[in-house]
C-alpha cells in the first residue's frame, strides 16, 4: 500500500482474488443447492435412516450408540462359536492325518501298547522285536510301528534315490512338521477363543452372577458391591459363579 493508504491494510495480490472469489463461488453455489433441494423436497420421503438419525441444534447426526439386545447378541455369539468349532474340527483331522503320515522321531510317546498273554511263562520269554516283527528303535511305538520287512522294502527303494530326491524328501517331511506345530499352536488358540465365547454368551444371559478372579499365588479375589476392582494379570483364572435358583 502507498504511504497514504496504510491504515486499509496489505495490498491484496492477484492470488489472493483468486481465492476469495473461489470460496464466494463455492458458498454461493451451496446455498442454490440447498434452496432447489427445499423446493423440491418431497414431504411424504422415507427411509429407514430416519429412524436412526436426529437433527440437533441445525446439525444432522446418526445414532452411531444403539446396543444389542440379549437375544441378537447371543444369536452372534452362537455363530461364532460354531464358525470356531468347524475350524478346529479341521484342524483336529488335519493334525490326525499329519500324525498317521509322520513317524515322529524323538517324540515322547504318549500312549501304550498292552500285549497280553495266557500264562506268566510267556511274560519271562516275551520278546517285544519278535513279536512285533520290528526293530529295536521303533518297539517303543505304538503306531506307525515300522515292521522289518517295510524295512527292508524300504532299503532297496532308496538305493535308486539320487541326493536330490532324498534333499527333497527330507525339506518335505520338515515342512509337514512345521504345520504340524503350527496347526497344534492353532487348535489350542482356537480351544480358548471358544471357551472364552462360550462364557461371554453365558454372560449375556439371564441370572445374577459373582466374578471371581484366582490369583497366581493362591488368593481368591471376589467381585462385589463393596471390592474394588482388581487388575487381572496373566496367570490369573477367572470364573464366574451364578446364584443358585428356586425352579419353578
């Protein structure tokens, strides 16, 4: 501005037109837009929306805070925990077959093998490898027990192995326990998502329940009225007992 001119303030630029008349057009532009919409609103227009949203102080706003009622929410909860329970039951027949498939070499076995026999005679000369018709590092099994003549089968099938086929064999049978881990670490995850949605839609139910928390160190933490709420840590277990009702 010229000396004369200081007290109007900064002279305004070509850019700074070009903005102003920018947000002129655009203000002016909303207000024709919402004079055509009132003048040909229709007054009998429904939807379903309306019924969830409000006009407060000139400002439309949606019911975002609408709760589920106790019957919807365990009708969800039900979906979930049979969703849980096919995937598991998958898992469960896919860890067999990985199981039946794989000898499991160094694993603990966990079941047992009774053999019985008709007198004590037969206990002192009883012989685990004639009997079975195995070798001494697969008696302790009591499946995928390798007999002596799958041995030997074995033995002349794998002189005609190159290095290649038997480094392929072996990166194959390391992947199959690799998922074998991974789906057991699953079907455990799985087991405790459902338990745990399996108590929430107990929750959500009808009766009068007492949250008791047990401690890792022994104490028992009741919930009530008078107890302060106490932090659950892991390690914890949480159960719920409901008072007992007169049936009619």
């Amino acid at each position: 501005q010229l000396f004369d001119r200081r007290r109007l303030g900064l002279l305004e630029k070509h850019k700074d037109y070009v903005e102003r008349a920018t947000d002129y057009k655009n203000k002016r532009n909303t207000i024709v837009s919402l004079k055509r919409k009132a003048a040909e609103r229709n007054p009998d227009e429904f939807y379903f929306q309306m019924n969830s949203s409000k006009v407060t102080k000139g400002i439309h706003q949606n019911d975002t805070n609408r709760s589920i009622d106790e019957i919807t929410l365990k009708r969800l909860k039900t979906q979930d925990m049979g969703y849980i329970a096919v995937k598991k039951s998958g898992d469960d027949s896919k860890i067999e077959q990985l199981k039946e498939n794989l000898h499991l070499i160094g694993q603990p076995s966990l079941n047992t093998h009774k053999v019985f026999v008709d007198s004590t005679a037969e206990i002192a000369n009883f012989d685990p490898l004639t009997h079975f018709g195995t070798e001494e590092a697969f008696v302790d099994r009591p499946f995928n027990r390798i007999t002596t003549k799958q041995l030997e089968i074995t033995t002349e099938l794998n002189k005609n192995l190159t290095p290649k086929d038997i480094k392929k064999i072996l990166k194959k049978n390391q992947h199959s326990y690799k998922e074998l881990d991974a789906r057991k670490q699953r079907a455990e995850k799985l087991k405790k998502a459902y338990f745990d949605l399996s108590i929430q839609r107990q929750l959500a139910g009808k009766g009068i329940k007492q949250k008791i928390v047990i401690k890792e160190d022994g104490r028992v933490v009741k919930s009530g009225p008078k107890s302060s709420e106490e932090t659950i840590e892991q390690g914890d277990v949480v159960v719920y007992k409901w008072r007992r009702e007169r049936a009619k």
